[in-house]
C-alpha cells in the first residue's frame, strides 16, 4: 500500500513550490537556489566542489 501525500507533509501547488519560504530548513546560500529563469521557477542544487 503506498503512502499518501496527507502523510508526509501535504500537497503544494506549483506556484507555491517555486517560493523559497515554503522550504524550511533548505540552505539556500550554499546548496540550493530557486530562480525564476531557470529549472521552470524550482528549486535546484548548486554545483558544488569535492
């Protein structure tokens, strides 16, 4: 039996996927960035040096 979205934290609408407030705990000034122009306004990983 899978999982419903209920249980593991909701459903969200796009446009509310796109806003940064919505990722709580997401470190934005050295993993991720969300812009506008690119990945269709979502959040996305920042290349990163080993």
């Amino acid at each position: 039996m899978g999982v419903g979205a209920e249980a593991i934290g909701g459903v969200r609408a796009a446009e509310q996927m796109r806003l940064q407030s919505n990722y709580d705990g997401w470190d934005f000034n050295n993993i991720w960035r969300i812009d506008a122009g690119k990945n269709n306004g979502f959040p996305y990983l920042l290349k990163i040096a080993l």
